[in-house]
C-alpha cells in the first residue's frame, strides 16, 4: 500500500501519466471515441481512488495531532504539495467531475473528429487543478494554474470551425494570460523581498515589493476567478464551450483559483480579518452583476455562465463573513456550497449539452417539447435549476439555508445588509431559472417535428449520478458538513 508522500504525488502522477498514454493510443492505436472515454474513466477512477486514500490518511493525521502528508521535491528545491483539507476537498470534487464527464463525452463527442486530443486535455486540465490546490510553493502554484489554464483555453476552443468558439478561446487566452502574468509578477516581487517561494510564510513587517507582489498575486487569481470587473471572459467561454468543457470549468475551476486566492491571501499574512472584509465588499458585486445580466440572456448557457458569477459572489460573502468574525463553521458553509454548485452547474450544462445534441437548441425558448422528446433530460434539467434557485429540498437550498444560519451568528450590521443583497439576488434569480424549467414542459410551436430521443446510457448514467447528488445534498447535508469539518477546510 502507498502511504505518505508518494501518496501526495500519486493523484497527480496518475493523471499525467495516463493523458500521455491516453494521447499515444489515440495518436497510434486510432481508438473508438467510446474506447478512449472508457480509458480517460479508468484514469480518473484511479486518480479518484488515490485521492480518497490520501483524504483517509489525512484525517487520520489531523485526529492524531500530525501534519499533514506532504511531497517534496529535491533537497533545498522548497517546492512540493500537501495535501491540507481545503485542497483535498477541492481535488476530488475535481476528478469526480473529471469522471462524470469523461463517461459523458463517451456519446457526446461521438461526432466530432478531435477526440484523440480531447480526453488526454480533459485528464491535464484536472492535473493542474489538482496540482495549484496542493502546492506549497508560490512558483509551482503558477506553473499549475498555467497549466489548468492553457488546457482550457484550447478546450473552449474546441470547435475551432466556428468563429465564436474561437472568439471565446482567443477572448479567455487574452485574459487569462494577462492574469497568469500578474501573477508571476507579484512571485517575483514576494522573492526579491522575502528570499522565499513557500505559500505559508508570514511576512513581518512587509515592505513595499512584499506588499506590491501580494496585490498582483491577488488581482491574478482574482481574474481567473471571475472577480467582477474581471469577469467578462466567462460568459463568452463558458457560452460557446462544447457542454462537456463548461461543466467542468463552471463546476469546480474558477473555485480551485479561490481556494488558491484565499491560500496565498493567508498564507502571506494577509489578516483574516481585512481578506474577509474585502470577500464581503467585492462579493456584492459578483451577485448583482452576475444576476442581473443572467435575468436579460436569451442563451441558455450564457445564462448558466452568468449564474455561475453570482454563486461565486454567495461563496465570497460567505467565506468573508467567516473570516472577518472568526466563524469557522462559515467558511465550512461556504465550501458546503462550492460542492453543491459543482453537483448542480454541470448537471444544468450536461442537460443542455443533450439538448444541443439531439435537436440543436440553443436558445432559452428552443428547449420548448424537451418533456415530449427526452422526458430524463427535462425531469433532471428541473432538478439542476430549481436546486440552484435554492427551493427545497435540494442542494442549493441546503447551501443557503447553512449560509443563513451561520453568518447571522455574526451580529453585524454589515452583515445584515449583505445578507439583504443575497437574499434579494436569490428572489431575482427566480425571474430567469423558473421560466426556463416552464418551457421544458411547454409545448413547441404547432408544426414542429416531435422526434422522441433516447438517451444514450453514457449521458445518461453521469446525469443520473449527478442529479443523485443534488437531491442527497438537499435531503442529507449533514455527511457533507461532517467530511468538510473534519477535513478542517476552514483552516485551509
């Protein structure tokens, strides 16, 4: 059995590894779509396996008063990985996800001509992810978030034969890169300062440099992460994205970069008091830009992208209220939601993905009949948007409902009207989620042609486990707080 820190490397080893081969079969084997999916599965099964392993030696550590396992690379090098609890819960929500959607592809991508470089991207872009939530170094934590980065450039990208879905990669590219060079910008002034790489490293009466290279280590992870203004690349990406591609970047990527932002904020002694103060302030924006504009799309998925800026905005408020009172069972709540959103967001994507498959809809009002044609689709398409409308007894409901309960322990008036914001952008959120589960049971225009699609078992297979995990978070959240409190992602 592996243990320690070859067990820290191996989520991340298995995942590189099996792009490379994964690439080399469909380069010169010329695998089947359907084979290629089934091996990406086994690779994220593995990785899967792997990471829960290392979440059990974890929490066995954390009981007994020992650090956390840890990687590290050549002696004096100072890079390496640990696998503290935030980022564990981070990883395997990641490669869960990565699994669902692999199987997914399985059927979706059968049409399209670039599979061979689809899955083994799909396997990298998760390995990055994995990679960035673990580091224990500045300068790796870039080389991963570059590397999650280009990957989905390229996969936004995908359908090159379309002029908007190489606007969007371009668009996400301009903006990525100049986020992922904000942040090598400020590594390098934190080192000409400090001498140091390590993330944990607080900063005693930081000069000038210290603090000029935490503000641009900040405002690059602020962009990747979708921080109103810098926002404006996730609507065109996650919009003309093959469905596969925008539920994994809606589900759990723009996350890891918070998770990264909130590592680096405290790891360089930023005080947890003044970061949540600022999660607060900039957190309103993300809820009424990302509601607002959501309410006015006619596009389906640019109207998931637009939600999926005010759910980043309720995890902001929530962590920075946590932080910013010393209430840790916030921040837990505030990562309670993180995994919901990643059951709920890709469950809404995938359903549309089949839509766009089987009749081409695209637009809000072409998903009129869905009921008539794919009944599974439409029955879990409803799950996805009224659970991240927040009605019971779903996830998003149960996420909120902690949200409530853990930030008015705050008692602050700054609090309260935050939490007015929220309450109010979840009323708005009403006006664009229900009238779209409407026209999945509304009747198409007279005349329209009614071909009744089955499903394919390999869309319908991830669906079905994701709707499973929408309803289960909803009806039992408790397991789910439990694992989140124990792992101690409130301390990182």
């Amino acid at each position: 059995m592996i243990t320690g820190p070859d067990l820290v490397i191996a989520p991340l080893a298995i995942l590189l590894g099996g792009a490379f081969a994964i690439y080399l079969v469909g380069r010169l084997v010329t695998a089947r779509n359907e084979v290629l999916a089934v091996l990406t599965s086994v690779v994220f099964a593995l990785a899967l396996a792997a990471l829960m392993t290392l979440t059990r030696q974890a929490l066995a550590a954390r009981a007994g008063g020992l650090p956390e396992p840890a990687w590290t690379g050549s002696e004096g090098a100072g890079a390496g990985l640990q696998a503290r609890g935030g980022g564990l819960s981070i990883a395997t929500i990641a490669v869960a996800l990565g699994l669902c959607v692999s199987i997914y592809c399985g059927r979706y991508l059968a049409l399209d001509r670039r599979q061979k470089v689809t899955y083994p991207l799909l396997l990298l872009l998760v390995a990055g992810l994995v990679g960035m939530v673990m580091a224990t170094d500045l300068f790796s934590l870039y080389l991963f978030c570059e590397l999650m980065s280009v990957t989905a450039y390229v996969l936004v990208a995908f359908r090159r034969h379309t002029d908007t879905a190489v606007e969007a990669g371009f668009k996400y590219l301009i903006l990525g890169s100049a986020g992922t060079l904000t942040m090598l910008m400020g590594t390098a002034l934190i080192y000409r300062e400090t001498g140091s790489l390590a993330i944990e490293q607080t900063i005693s009466a930081p000069g000038p440099w210290a603090r000029i290279g935490l503000a641009a280590l900040l405002a690059g992870l602020g962009v990747k992460s979708a921080f109103v203004p810098a926002h404006t690349w996730l609507p065109d990406a996650y919009g003309r994205a093959p469905s596969s591609v925008s539920a994994m970047l809606s589900g759990i990527a723009i996350e890891s970069t918070f998770y990264a932002w909130l590592r680096v904020g405290l790891g360089a002694g930023f005080p947890a008091a003044q970061l949540g103060m600022l999660l607060m302030v900039v957190s309103v924006p993300n809820m009424v830009v990302g509601n607002g504009l959501a309410l006015v799309q006619r596009h389906t998925k640019r109207m998931l992208a637009y939600s999926t800026i005010a759910h980043m905005g309720y995890t902001m408020f929530t962590v920075g209220v946590g932080l910013r009172f010393g209430i840790p069972d916030a921040v837990t709540a505030g990562f309670f939601l993180i995994a919901a959103h990643a059951a709920m967001k890709p469950l809404a994507f995938l359903c549309k993905g089949v839509c766009h498959l089987h009749y081409g809809a695209t637009l809000t009002g072409e998903l009129r009949g869905t009921w008539q044609r794919t009944p599974l689709v439409a029955v879990l398409f409803t799950v996805a948007l009224v659970s991240l409308a927040g009605i019971p007894p779903l996830a998003g409901f149960a996420g909120k409902w902690f949200i409530l309960g853990q930030i008015l322990r705050a008692r602050h008036w700054m609090v309260y009207a935050g939490l007015a914001i929220l309450l109010a952008n979840t009323v708005l959120s009403l006006a664009y989620y229900l009238p779209v589960v409407a026209l999945l049971y509304t009747a198409p225009p007279p005349g329209t042609e009614l071909d009744q699609r089955r499903t394919s078992g390999w869309m319908a297979v991830p669906l079905g486990a994701l709707g499973i995990i929408a309803l289960g978070m909803g009806l039992w959240p408790g397991p789910w707080m439990q694992w989140l409190a124990a792992l101690g992602v409130a301390g990182g």
